[in-house]
C-alpha cells in the first residue's frame, strides 16, 4: 500500500511538473500595428488563430508607424517589441540601418495547396529580406456614379477637364500624385520612376498638374476622402482602396473605383532587431502570413499577397483587391521616396503656393 501510494505521488508530481513545463514553454509575444479595422482583421484572423495554435499569448498593441520607436528600442538596447507590421518605405529604411532581422525564407509555410512559399508569395512580398508581405493595399481614384454621365476608366481621365468637368479631390502629399501626372502624360508605368528622378521628368509632372490646379480640392487625411465624393464636393477622389469599399459596402454608396494607373504597396512583419524571443517571432511571422491568415484580409479590402490565398476569396470581393489588378498598376518604390522625398516635398509644398 504504502508502495503504491509513493507510486501515486510520483505520477502526481510528474503530472504537476508537466503543467508547470508547458506553461513555462508557453511565451508572450508583443506586436505592433495600425489599429482600426485592419487591426481587427489582424486580431480575427491572424493573431487569435496563432494564440489558440500554439498557447502563445500575443500583447497587440498599436503605433502610428515610422522607425523612430524602432530605432531608439534597439540602441538602448531595450526592446519592447518583438514584431511589427511596417510599411515598405519604412521596412526599407529600418532593414538598411540594421534595425530589424533578417527573416529566413525556409521558415515560411508552403501554401494551402502544397506550392512552396517561394512560389507561392508574390516576389514583391518577398523582396526585402527583413521582412513578410501580408496585404497589398493601393491608392486610386473613386468617382460616384450618380454624379458623371459617362464612366472614368482611365488614369488619363482624372486629368481630362473637358470631357469630366469638376473638382477633383487629392492627398496633400506628392507621392502618387506625381506618378500619376506622369502616367496621364503617356508615360509607361514601368518608367515612371525613372523618369520622375530627372528634371525634365519632374517638370513634366507638375506642369501636369498645372493643367487640373484650380480644379484640385486638397485634403489631408485618407479618412476625408469618401466624405467629400458624397457631399459632391468633388467628382472624383484619390484615396486607399479600402476606403471607399467600405463606404460601398456598409453604407451602400453609388461609387466605383478606377484601377488603371493605381499605386500599390506593400505592409509586412518586420522583427525588431535583438528580441530576445527571436523563434517565437519566426514562428509567429510564418504561421500568420499562412494561405488561410492571410486570405482574411478580404475583410477590409486588402489584397492577400500568396497565389493560394485567390482561391479562398468571396467572388463577390475579388474584384474590388489590389492583389487581383497588379497587372494595371505601379508599385510604389520606397527607394525612391527615400532618395527625392525631401527635395519632391519641398518643390511641392512650393507649388502649392504659387
């Protein structure tokens, strides 16, 4: 008796010390990102399935973007964050300094249907070795269609005052704004930047816009953008394709958007340089940037960046994702803003005054 009763301690220990194993193996995570609806899509698709998977607990926080935070975490040495979702300029730039790890492409999931993921990802969501792509998002241009007789189809017709009379409504901000203006002078997509990095080819972009300037309604925030088409205030408008689905969708608005000359970019995982939870950051950023994570992103408008992921899109939301018309537009180049940005937004900010 007393023999199996220290036989039944034994196992009873032995259980508690499994327990007690697995919660030390179970780790907390903390990763960043934009909030908002697409945080949401995030936290319903990618960060819940993750904790349910793996036991992980996942702090997810928000942050307003840039690699100021980034930068000052990894030269203290303090790192508070271990992942985050980080726009293609600013991936650039951090990868460049040295600010995040690099992420080995032989940790990624093969996709749903067995593609390997080298295959598998789209190569600009692959393009930078610090990071992940998760989403293709684009800037284009919406108009209502109650308000035009004829239907805009082309980056040439933002620009055509004759044939579309009316206040257009853009950013306050060059980016876009001048690949555009080129791209509606006969410039090829794919010369774009080439062009746009010469004098000549600056000249060209804002005479350009000279020719719509007194038709131009400025604003500042994405978020104006849906507002001032449905006021009237403009008949088209520039804004993220995400923007004015949601407008179409939840509040049933008449409006359409034009994909031809959109720019399109790129948000990825990003891990901070020096977490000292660097495989539970790996293992995370594969799991999450997985066919079925990724194809939830349908929920907000935002292309999946993974050939696997087409085939678990709603029909009905395929058309209105920047990942089904790549074909049709520009990829947004980060090198470049990062070259001209300043002296770009200096010439601009001038001209607006003018």
């Amino acid at each position: 008796m007393q023999m199996k009763r220290s036989f039944c301690a034994a196992l009873l220990s032995c259980g508690l010390m499994a327990g007690l194993s697995s919660a030390a193996a179970a780790e907390t995570l903390t990763a960043v990102s934009f909030g908002g609806a697409y945080g949401a899509a995030q936290q319903k698709h990618q960060i819940d399935p993750y904790e349910a998977k793996t036991g992980n607990k996942v702090l997810f926080q928000n942050y307003t973007g840039g690699v100021a935070e980034i930068k000052a975490q990894v030269e203290s040495g303090n790192i508070q964050w271990d992942v985050v979702d980080i726009e293609t300029i600013d991936l650039e730039r951090a990868c460049s300094e040295g600010l995040l790890e690099v992420i080995p492409r032989d940790i990624l999931l093969a996709g749903a249907d067995g593609t390997p993921a080298a295959q598998d990802f789209f190569p600009d969501a692959l393009s930078n070795e610090c990071g992940v792509g998760e989403i293709l998002w684009s800037t284009v241009y919406g108009y209502n269609k109650d308000a035009l007789k004829t239907a805009p189809t082309s980056i040439k017709d933002l620009f055509d005052l004759q044939k579309f009379p009316g206040k257009r409504g853009l950013r306050k901000k060059p980016q876009v704004t001048l690949e555009w203006a080129l791209m509606a002078d006969g410039v090829a997509p794919a010369d774009v930047y080439k062009v746009l990095a010469t004098p000549e080819g600056q000249d060209r972009a804002f005479a350009k816009l000279d020719s719509i300037k007194p038709q131009i309604v400025w604003f500042d925030s994405w978020s104006q953008a849906p507002g001032l088409l449905d006021a009237g205030s403009v008949v088209m408008v520039q804004s993220t394709n995400g923007r004015l689905y949601k407008v179409m969708v939840d509040d049933d608005k008449p409006f359409d958007i034009v994909w031809d000359g959109h720019v399109y970019d790129l948000d990825a995982w990003g891990i901070v340089k020096g977490t000292p939870k660097l495989k539970t950051a790996l293992d995370f950023v594969a799991f999450t940037t997985s066919t079925q994570a990724l194809a939830g992103f349908q929920d907000v408008a935002y292309g999946p960046p993974r050939h696997s992921s087409q085939a678990l899109l709603d029909p009905e939301v395929k058309p209105y994702l920047p990942s089904t018309h790549v074909d049709e537009g520009l990829r947004a180049d980060g090198n470049f803003w990062s070259d001209y940005g300043e002296a770009l937004g200096e010439r601009f900010n001038q001209w607006l005054l003018k």
